[in-house]
C-alpha cells in the first residue's frame, strides 16, 4: 500500500468516526431533550442501525468478506434494535 493510499483510508476511516461521534451527540440531544415518543425512539434507533453498519464496514473491515458473516453482524443491529422499540412500544401501551 503505497503512502497516498494509506492517507486516503486514514482520511476516510476519520471521516466515518466522526460521523460516528456526531450521531451519539444527537442521540443523546433526542433524549436529554425530553424528544420521547415513535418518533424520537426510532430517529435514535436508526442512527443505532447506520452506526452499527459503519462499524461493520469501516472498523471490523467486514466490507469484502463473504455475504453470511457480513449479513450475521449487521443483522444484529436491525434485530436488538427490533427488540428495543418492541419493548419501548409496549411500555407505552399499557
């Protein structure tokens, strides 16, 4: 890996931690900010589910592997996901 390549991944793995960074600020802005409700819960989830894939991607270096292992982990997002608006909504219902 020549020199240029390794500054671009750098640049672009500092990019993605960022991105990183600035989604748990709003997330926790949403709920410090009294933001509750569908709407709040699933804003802070789907950012959950885009970190979650970001991490995969970037910093697991799961991009090129095969299809199964790639899916398994970012499957585990979606479904603790699932599990924790399931559970936010049905404290709500009752």
């Amino acid at each position: 890996m020549s020199d240029l390549e390794k500054v671009s991944q750098v640049k672009k793995v500092t990019y993605v931690w960022l991105f990183l960074m600035v989604a748990t600020l709003i997330a926790a802005a949403i709920g410090s900010a009294g933001h509750s409700g569908v709407v709040g819960a699933l804003v802070a989830l789907g950012l959950l589910i885009a970190k979650g894939q970001l991490v995969v991607d970037h910093f697991m270096e799961l991009r090129h592997v095969d299809w199964h292992w790639r899916l398994l982990l970012s499957a585990y997002s979606v479904v603790i996901s699932g599990l924790v608006f399931t559970a936010y909504w049905m404290s709500v219902q009752s």
